[in-house]
C-alpha cells in the first residue's frame, strides 16, 4: 500500500476518547460552527492492524496511518474508496492491506450484505462494529475540529479531534486547548478500548 495515492489531501490528526471537560466545551460554543452531521456507519476493526476502513452510505472507504509526527499527531490517508457492489479486486486489496490471508471470493461482485456476511467472516481477525455517530464540526485558529458521540449497542463514547495540513497549526490548537499531556488516540484504537477488544499491534 505504500505506492497508493491519497484520495484526498493528508491531515495531521490528533484525537482524544474521553469526555470532554467544561473549558473546551466553552472554545466550541464560541467557536465557528462549520456542521453538524448524524449518521449510521459501521467500522471494520481488525485485531492484528490499525487501518481504519469504514462503511458509510453503499460505500467502503479504507485510510492507513501514513505518518507519526511531531508532538505523536499522526497523517492518515484515505487510500480507498469504493461502492457497493464492490469488486473482487477491493476485496484482495483490503486483506493485503490487514496482512490477512485472501478469502475464498466465489463472485466477480459483492453487494454490502455479501461482504459483511460471506467475506468478513472468513478472518477471526475482523470485528463489524455498528454504530450511530453525532459530530459536531467547528473551526479554532484555522484548524478543523469535531466532537463526536458514538453509540455502539449499549456503549457510548465521547470523541474530539483537531486536524490540518499543517502539523504546526495543529500542535498550537492542542496547547492552546491544554490538551498535550492526553495520549494521542486514533480512530480504530479508540473503537477497540471502548468495545474492549483484545488487539495484537
């Protein structure tokens, strides 16, 4: 995957899976409000990798961690996206990037349902996680950030995130937020902590 070209231009993330305390609940409520979005999404975590591949709206989108930079921000890149039905080739793409073995593929195409109830279930490494998303989007000094709350059956979680092409603008919003002595925690990882699944990476 390293040869892949990123479909959108990198950020420089930093993420935090905590409840968010009173000072930056009061920066986003004076901040600028860019959207607000709720949506029904489903994360394919694996155990053995940190990829994050999501699955949103017919579609499959995989990013891999890049980059751990300065301050331990880190620079995803979305290298994959595809709709369903989706080719054999999406396929054997996803699992070379898992470092999984190939899957039996018995067809040329596979719709969403076939994917999650034929394919993913041929790893013991891979996890469907189904969840309702509530993201609220606000820009501070330039750079893009988003609470998120997440509802996986009877867990919820609280999510926030700072991001930009610049690592130094990103790092500024974090101190600027008091927010640089919490551990900088991705996507995938955050999931598996709150779900408690055992990891291998």
């Amino acid at each position: 995957m390293s040869s892949a070209a990123p479909l959108t231009m990198p950020r420089w993330e930093w993420r935090t899976f905590a409840p968010l305390d009173g000072e930056l609940r009061r920066f986003q409520h004076r901040s600028l409000q860019v959207a607000s979005v709720d949506a029904h999404e489903m994360s394919i975590l694996c155990l053995s990798s940190m990829h994050d591949v999501l699955i949103a709206r017919e579609s499959i989108l995989l990013k891999w961690r890049k980059q751990v930079g300065p301050g331990g921000l880190e620079r995803w890149d979305a290298v994959l996206s595809a709709t369903f039905p989706c080719s054999t080739g999406t396929v054997v793409q996803l699992f070379e990037t898992w470092g999984l073995p190939q899957p039996n593929l018995a067809r040329a195409h596979y719709t969403q349902s076939e994917f999650l109830l034929e394919i993913l279930p041929q790893s013991p490494e891979l996890r469907v996680v189904e969840f309702d998303r509530r993201t609220k989007r606000f820009l501070l000094d330039g750079a893009n950030c988003e609470v998120t709350e997440l509802t996986a059956g009877t867990v919820k979680v609280e999510s926030f995130s700072i991001e930009h092409e610049d690592p130094v603008l990103t790092l500024q919003v974090l101190h600027r937020l008091g927010l640089q002595t919490r551990p900088n925690t991705c996507y995938p990882l955050g999931l598996k902590t709150a779900l408690n699944l055992s990891t291998q990476h």
